[in-house]
C-alpha cells in the first residue's frame, strides 16, 4: 500500500502535546481530533485508504456534529 517514492510522513514528538493545549477547553472532542489527526498521516503515508478511514470515524463524526458532511467522503459511499 505504501509508495516508496513517496515521502513517510512523521509527526513530531511535540505535536501531540501542543494540540492537546490549542484543543483545551473547545466544546468538541478533542480525542476525536487527535486520532483523526494520526489517521489521517496514516492515510497519506498509504497505510490506511480514505474509505477506511470515513468508514472507522463515520458514526463518531455523526454523533459529534449531528451530520458528516465531509470532503473526504468515499464515492459510492452510502450511510442511509
């Protein structure tokens, strides 16, 4: 799945960190984020594909803000 003449992408060790304190206090889950955010540089490393990833965060997205309305949305893709 991955390309090797694409580069990995790495998080740095602090990033992690420094989310969690912009995050502090907001009114959305902030977790919900943070673990998007890793896989979402899981995805563009290629070790996940997008329709997996709508599919592991769909409910949790429609739970979180009451629609999931985005971009990233698998062709095909049907929750109904």
């Amino acid at each position: 799945m991955t390309d090797p003449q694409q580069p990995r992408l790495t998080p740095l060790p602090e990033w992690e960190d420094e989310a969690k304190q912009i995050l502090d206090g907001v009114d959305y889950d902030a977790d919900l984020g943070l673990r998007m955010a890793r896989d979402a540089i899981r995805v563009s490393n290629g070790e996940l594909t997008d329709e997996a990833f709508h599919e592991k965060y769909h409910e949790e997205v429609l739970d979180e803000f009451g629609e999931d309305s985005r971009p990233t949305r698998p062709e095909g893709f049907d929750d109904e």
